[in-house]
C-alpha cells in the first residue's frame, strides 16, 4: 500500500513538472522586445524609410521568420527577417484586395 501511495505521488509530481514545461525554454518578454526592435530597425534601414514610417511587427513571427508590414508613401510592403542569420528581405509593394 505505502509502495502504490509513493509511486501515485511520484507520477503525479514528474505530470506536474511536464505541465509547466522548462523555464529554460521559454523567452523573456525582454527577448520578444529586443527581437521587435531589431525587426524594425534592420526593415527600416532595408526600406530606406525615416523614423515616422509605420511598421508593424508580427509580435513572435513565424518559427524562422520575424515578419512586418511596412507603411510608406509608395504603400504597403512586407519584410522578412531571418531569425537566424538576422537578414531581411523586402518585397514589393502589395497591390489591393483581389476579388
């Protein structure tokens, strides 16, 4: 019995571990902003656009990505930002909603 009630509570401690997952694991929101910033840093100098240029980030990006939309004077762009080698990509300007 004293053997059952140790390995019920062994199980449900290692169940309770793997629920909260590793905190090694996870990024800090520091690390989420600090990416935000580099994504629109390195999308506004690609771009050539000055600082009052809207640019909005995809908070977490793709799993290899970081991804934003550039608003400018000559329209709408998408950037693509390598999370590995921190390199971006412009594409052109979008064209509006096809039917």
């Amino acid at each position: 019995m004293r053997t059952t009630n140790l390995l019920q509570i062994t199980i449900a401690s290692l169940l309770i571990l793997l629920m909260q997952g590793s905190p090694g694991i996870a990024s800090s929101e520091n690390s989420w902003d600090q990416f935000r910033a580099d994504v629109v840093s390195k999308c506004r100098l690609a771009a050539n656009v000055s600082e009052d240029v809207l640019i909005e980030v995809d908070p977490f990006g793709s799993e290899n990505f970081g991804l934003a939309v550039i608003y400018s004077v000559d329209g709408k762009s998408v950037c693509v930002y390598d999370k590995v080698t921190k390199k971006v990509e412009l594409g052109s300007s979008l064209i509006g909603p096809l039917q």
